[in-house]
C-alpha cells in the first residue's frame, strides 16, 4: 500500500503528539486505544524480533524463539542495516548498547 502526502503528515503529527508525551503509560494507553488487538501483536512482534537481532540471535534462532516463519524476519534485519539512524538507535537503546554514531535516512 502507497504511503499518501495526506496520511504522512498525520503520522508525522501523531509522532510529534507522542514526542510531547512524558511517560510511557500515556504513550501506551494513546496505542492501546489507535490500535486493534492484531495491530498492537504485529507492532509487538516485530518490535520483539528486532531486539533479538540486535542482541546477535541469528534469524533462524529469532524464527524458532518466536514461533514465526522466517519470511517475516528480513524487513526487521534490513532496518537494523539501513533504516533510519533514530530507529537503530532506539533498537540499542531498548537492548542496552551504547549509542554508536550512524550513516542512515
């Protein structure tokens, strides 16, 4: 599905709303109540399987401890290679790395 200019800005304006926020309970409840209970698995998951990566899991071990098929790794192994640096840097922070200065959008 294509990305509009229209649902762009609104994800940019939900993320500067979240931005503001100053504690992870409201940020969850504000995802809670936006998301269905599938969204919130699916966002959960590969929030999950990319923190694996991080730690060093191959994708394999990540599929195995997961339950999950290993066609629904590579989109969180490739983000962690070429994704946004604000991303990456969210992924080692979640897992407890240092902040390592990086190339990226």
């Amino acid at each position: 599905m294509a990305r509009s200019a229209s649902s762009d800005s609104t994800l940019r304006e939900l993320a500067s709303v979240l931005a503001t926020m100053d504690n992870a309970d409201a940020v969850y409840d504000v995802l809670f109540a936006l998301l269905t209970a599938r969204e919130r698995e699916k966002i959960a998951l590969r929030w999950r399987l990319t923190c694996l990566l991080q730690k060093g899991q191959t994708q394999r071990a990540v599929a195995a401890e997961l339950g999950i098929s290993l066609c629904k790794i590579p989109r969180g192994s490739r983000e962690l290679k070429y994704g946004p640096a604000a991303f990456r840097a969210a992924v080692r922070k979640a897992v407890g790395e240092a902040e390592v200065p990086a190339k990226g959008r």
